[in-house]
C-alpha cells in the first residue's frame, strides 16, 4: 500500500486521479485477494465526496468543489442577463469546462455526456 502512496505523492494527484491510481491498482491486483480487498475499500471512502460533487452535477446543475478536485469547473464566462437565462453558443460552451485529467479513468468514456448532463440540467432549470 505504500506503494499507492509514493505514486499519488510523487504525481501530486488529487480527486479524480487519486481515484484512477486507486482503481488502476486494485485491477493490477490479480493473484493478491487480500491487497485487492484493502485497494477497494479505499476506492470506496475515497470516492464518497467525489461522487457526491457528481451526483450534485448530474441531478441539480450545481458543483460544490471547495478543493478542486473534479473534472468539471465553472468557467469564466458568467451569465448576467439580470435573472433572464440566455443561452447563447459562447456560454454553452464556456460555462462550464472539463479537464479530463482529474476525471477518474472509469469515467472518461462517459465524461462528455456527464459535462452535457449538468448544463442541460441548468438551461432546464432557468425555463422553470
């Protein structure tokens, strides 16, 4: 498990990466139950706050991420139509912004939809 340690010290990693190493380590496991059992309980509370900041994405439109750990940010562009909602192609697509380097590697094939998911979620919620 120390070994864990020194790669997400020595990459600085933080959110998603930490939750790719982890997970990236549990598959390499093969032969060793024990280790795999301990690398999955550690992906588990790992991921707990991780997947809450998705879960808030996904279902609301909203990202609490005080540590800036997930892969999905706001961008600079803001939207200050004064309580009017305009979608215009320029806030769409700079609104929000992926990185995918702090997206976990379990997520990447799905990591657009999820960034569209959101953003719909919030246009949805300003025609309410």
């Amino acid at each position: 498990m120390s070994s864990i340690a020194s790669v997400i010290e020595e990459k600085s990693a933080r959110g998603g990466q930490v939750l790719s190493i982890l997970h990236e380590k549990a598959i390499s496991m093969v032969g060793d139950q024990s280790g795999k059992r301990i690398c999955h309980a550690l992906s588990e509370t790992a991921s707990q706050p991780y997947f809450r900041i998705l879960e808030n994405w996904i279902y609301k439109g909203m990202i609490h991420d005080p540590f800036e750990e997930f892969f999905i940010s706001k961008g600079e562009i803001e939207n200050d139509f004064k309580g009017e909602f305009i979608a215009t192609d320029d806030y769409w697509e700079n609104s929000y912004t992926s990185d995918i380097q702090y997206c976990p590697t379990f997520l990447r094939k799905n990591s657009n939809e999820i960034l569209k998911t959101g953003k719909y979620v919030i246009v949805c919620n300003w025609q309410r």
